[in-house]
C-alpha cells in the first residue's frame, strides 16, 4: 500500500483527508474517506464499536501509515486514547493547578488529556478519552474540555460513541458508518450547551437514531 502523510496541512485545514482506505486483511475498516477540519475547529466523529473511529486517530496521529490515501496533519498534535499508555504523571499531576485540573477518582484521564494539552497542539485528537469514567465524571471531564479547547484554540477531533457527547461538545458531529461518512450535521447551539434545551434533545436522538440503524445514516448533510 502507499501513502501520502505529510506536515503541516493545508493552510485553511487543520486536517485534510482524501480517499484514506485502511485494510485488515481483507476487511477494509476506512473505505476512501475524505475529511476537512478547520483550525480551532472541534469536530466529533460518532459511530458505533468497529465503526473505524480508532483507526482514524491512529492514522491521524502517525502511528498507522500502512495506508491509501492522502493524509495532510499540522506538525503539532497530541493524541488522547480511553486507556492512557503507563508512562509517569507526577509533572503532569502537578501541573494540574495551572490547567485547572481536579484531583479525585478521574486523574489518569485528566492527566492525559493535561499532557496532551501541555504541548499546544495545533490538532487534538481524541479516541473515547472519557469511556471510562462513571457519569458525573465523565460530565465534568466533557465540561473542562470544553473549558479548556476555548482557551488553546486548537482543532480537536473527538471520536465517541455518545451522541450527547458529541452535541454538548461539537461544533460539526459526522456520522462514520462502515468506514465512510455517512452523516454530517452542524450543531447551531450556543455555548454553554444546557442538554434539556429542546434543540439539543432533538439532535440528540436524531443521532443517536442513526446510530441505532447501521447503514441507513446517509450520506446527507
């Protein structure tokens, strides 16, 4: 196979994605996709497990070149996974205070995504960084992602499987289905999103609707 990865994108992309296929054997997990992320731009990539959102991260992130396609990534960016590499957190950790970051039962996931951040990326990327972490938790790791993606101005992508996820923190949600983009949607909310506004809710299920329904998500915009 070959592959074109290069640094940095184009200048009006942070991410510049055209005709990426990535094969496991036989199976083809990512099928020609094509993606455009803005700077400062936060996009959330929705699908189900298998979906292909993983691959995406790796590719993106340079630890998976064994690909087709053409791949255009700023030098800078950090990578966040759902289970951190073991690695020490100690500077990290005490770092925390200029981050704003709380202690308590989540600080490996915030430490990570404190490292990550510590580097100021130009391009976030994030694989279900929050998966493991109880409710309250995870809400309150969403809100100071939030917090901190205003305050670095950087362009994150965020790949989940929850769609409140994605509309409480998302500028643009894509629906990936069986290795393509099958659905694309703004999300035309103000910021802070409040989750029993009746705009959110509606796009809520309507995602989640699609993701209940492998291969009738699209494509449409």
């Amino acid at each position: 196979m070959a592959t074109d990865i290069q640094e940095p994108a184009a200048p009006a992309s942070a991410v510049r994605v055209e005709g990426l296929t990535r094969t496991f054997g036989d199976r083809a997990v990512l099928k020609g996709l094509g993606l455009d992320v803005r700077p400062g731009e936060f996009v959330a990539v929705l699908g189900r497990s298998g979906c292909g959102g993983s691959t995406l991260v790796r590719v993106l992130a340079g630890l998976d070149r064994d690909v087709e396609g053409t791949v255009l990534v700023p030098r800078r960016k950090a990578a966040v996974f759902q289970e951190p590499r073991p690695t020490s957190w100690k500077r990290v950790v005490r770092r925390h205070a200029l981050l704003g970051l709380p202690g308590g039962t989540a600080r490996t996931q915030r430490a990570a995504l404190a490292r990550a951040l510590l580097r100021e990326p130009d391009l976030l990327l994030l694989d279900e960084p929050f998966g493991a972490l109880d409710p309250p938790n995870r809400r309150r790791a969403q809100r100071l992602l939030g917090e901190l993606w205003r305050r670095r101005g950087c362009a994150v992508l965020l790949v989940t499987h929850d769609a409140e996820e994605a509309v409480l923190l998302a500028d643009r949600v894509l629906v990936l289905d069986r290795g393509v983009i099958a659905h694309e949607t703004g999300v035309e909310l103000d910021r802070p999103r409040d989750s029993a506004d009746p705009r959110f809710t509606a796009l809520r299920a309507k995602l989640a609707g699609l993701l209940a329904r492998p291969g009738d998500a699209g494509p449409s915009s």
